[in-house]
C-alpha cells in the first residue's frame, strides 16, 4: 500500500514539473484591444483601410479568431510586437476575406524567424536565403516567415508581400496539393481554362512581357501566389495593366462573383 501510494505521489510531481515547463515554453500571445487592433490596422495594413466600417469591424473578428486558435512563435531572442501578430493576422484573412465561413483548419503554428532561413529551417549558412515557407512532412501544419519579409511587406509600397503570398500558399494547400487550383475557390468547370490563362501569363513574363516579379513563371503555384500579392497589395495597378488577370482573380477571391458568372 505504501508503494502505491509512493508511486502516485511521485507520477503527480511529474506531472506539476511538467505542466510548469509547458506554461513556460506556451507561447506568449497577448490580447490586443479591439480599439488598438483598428489603429494599427487603418495605419499599416492596405486592405484594411478600403474597407468599410462594417467590412473593417468583420476583418477585426475574424484576425481576432485567427489569432486566438493559431499560435505565433518567435524563433531565437526575436521578441514580437503587438504590430507583427497583427500582420500575421492580415496576411491570413486577406485571401480568404470574402469567404465568410472558412477558416485555417491545416494550420496550428506560425513560427516566425529573426531573419531569412534555408529550406531545412536552418538561420546560418550558405543557403540562408528563404523568407517564407509552408511547412510540410515533420513540419506539417506550419508556416515559418521571415520576421524582415513580412513587415516589408506591409511597410513598403510595392505589390509584393511574402505574408499574403505563403497564406496563399496554403489555401492552394487545402485541397492536399499546392498546383495553382485552389478549388474551393475555383469552380471544377473552369480549372482548365484557368490553368491554360496562367500557362500563357508564366510565358509572356519568363519573355519579359509583363511586369510581374519573374519568381511568379517558376511554377503555377508560385504565379498564383505572386499574382495574389499583386492583387491584394495594389489592385488599381493591376487592373489598369492587366484588366483580364485582374477580372479572373476577383472572381476567385469573391465568391458572390462565381455565383453570377461561371465562365471565364
């Protein structure tokens, strides 16, 4: 009986040690007040300020769930600020904003690097050259940015924005393949006009054709998360230059187009 009574004592001990490392290690998220969060966002984030108030105070929802169910993680002595968790935020709901009822269900962690990083998560050496990438295999579930590429990407006033693109990224993921068809925003019937129009776009931007960041004809999947940039960042640009590109990713990324129009 003494020795039961030992046992017991000794596996709840371990079990009071390692609940305490756990809330040590448990990543800091502070709450950010609804009133600050409408600041910081009609300051620093595009998208947000062409918003209306009723769209505004939904985007606020919206980044406010995000942040409360995905954990964002400073890699090394980084020490985030309240602004960076609001531009993790941004960079999630921006794509997937007209979708009222979609959220991140393969994502559980944002892991966010001091600097950028080579493709096996490493921040020394001759490869240190990534600033954004969706994890996959024993990184399953997670997205490591670079903590550099995503401020840039909102502090500056090109179209690019590293956050935007690997969220993109991963809503091409949800249907288990990242290959340029997101089809929970593309309507089967139209895959293959879509993939025959970026086949066409890659071309004319590898000829130099179209000012379009080259990395965008890597692949079909790197020109729609590139164009997403474009779109989301400066979408009167976009739509001056290129009117059809334009039309075809406002209809991906808002729903109530498709419902009105199935063809391309």
């Amino acid at each position: 009986m003494n020795l039961i009574m030992l046992m017991l004592f000794v596996v709840l001990v371990m079990f009071m040690i390692l609940g305490v490392r756990y809330r040590r290690n448990r990543p800091y998220a502070p709450k950010i007040s609804a009133r600050k969060a409408h600041k910081l966002l009609l300051k620093n984030v595009r998208f947000y300020k062409r918003l209306n108030r009723e769209e505004q105070l939904q985007f606020m929802n919206r980044a406010k769930d995000f942040l409360d169910k995905v954990r964002i993680t400073a890699v090394g002595t980084l020490r985030l600020k309240t602004l960076d968790r609001i531009y993790v935020a941004s960079a999630a709901i921006i794509p997937i904003f007209r979708y009222a009822d979609w959220s991140y269900n393969n994502l559980n962690e944002v892991l966010v690097y001091p600097g950028n990083f080579s493709k096996d998560f490493q921040n020394k050496g001759p490869d240190v050259n990534v600033m954004g990438m969706v994890g996959d295999g024993a990184m399953n579930r997670t997205m490591i940015l670079s903590i550099g590429a995503l401020r840039t990407g909102f502090e500056q006033a090109g179209s690019g924005n590293t956050g935007i693109h690997e969220f993109v990224h991963l809503v091409d993921k949800a249907d288990g393949a990242v290959d340029g068809i997101p089809e929970f925003m593309l309507p089967p019937e139209l895959s293959a006009a879509w993939l025959d129009y970026v086949r066409q776009c890659i071309e004319e931007i590898r000829k130099g054709n179209m000012d379009i960041n080259p990395y965008g004809a890597s692949n079909e999947a790197e020109f729609l998360a590139v164009v997403s940039e474009y779109f989301f960042q400066r979408p009167e640009d976009m739509k001056e230059k290129y009117p059809e590109l334009w039309g075809l990713l406002e209809r991906i990324y808002t729903p109530e187009l498709k419902a009105e129009d199935k063809e391309l």
